[in-house]
C-alpha cells in the first residue's frame, strides 16, 4: 500500500465520521482543527486498525495528534508489518 493509498484511507474514515473533506489537511490536528474529542479520536484509531489490519498501542496512538502524524505512523507500521511477515 502505498501513502497515497494510505492517505486516502485515512481521509475516508474522517469522511465517514462526518468531517468535510476539505477540513481535513495534513496540517490538521485532530482535536484542535477537526474537533474530535477522546472517543471519535479512539474510534478512529480503532477504524484504522481494522482497516489496515494492524494493532495500534495506546502509548503510540496518543502520540498521533494530526492526519500526517497518522498517515507516517499508519506508512512505517504497515512496512514494519510486510517485513515481518516476510
């Protein structure tokens, strides 16, 4: 997959959550500019983790606070992951 695949991704489950598409930037922080509070943003990483089929740590989940923080983390653990499983 991609990070334009993986962008998109993401884009789509904040879709799906109700925020416009043109909100959602790179730059956007998730509770600041996006306005999820502490459940949509546990929902969301919990739509990611389904979506790429990876398990996402609380300790680095509370590290992702912008769509390209989640796009980077959502990248290096799917390539961790492809070289695992190799």
């Amino acid at each position: 997959m991609t990070q334009i695949d993986i962008k998109r991704e993401v884009i789509s489950v904040l879709g799906n959550m109700g925020i416009a598409e043109r909100a959602i930037t790179e730059k956007a922080n998730f509770s600041k500019d996006l306005g999820l509070d502490s459940l949509d943003f546990v929902e969301m990483v919990m739509e990611f983790e389904l979506r790429f089929n990876l398990s996402i740590p609380t300790i680095e989940a509370e590290k992702i606070c912008t769509v390209k923080h989640a796009i980077d983390y959502l990248n290096a653990a799917l390539r961790k992951e492809s070289v695992t499983r190799s």
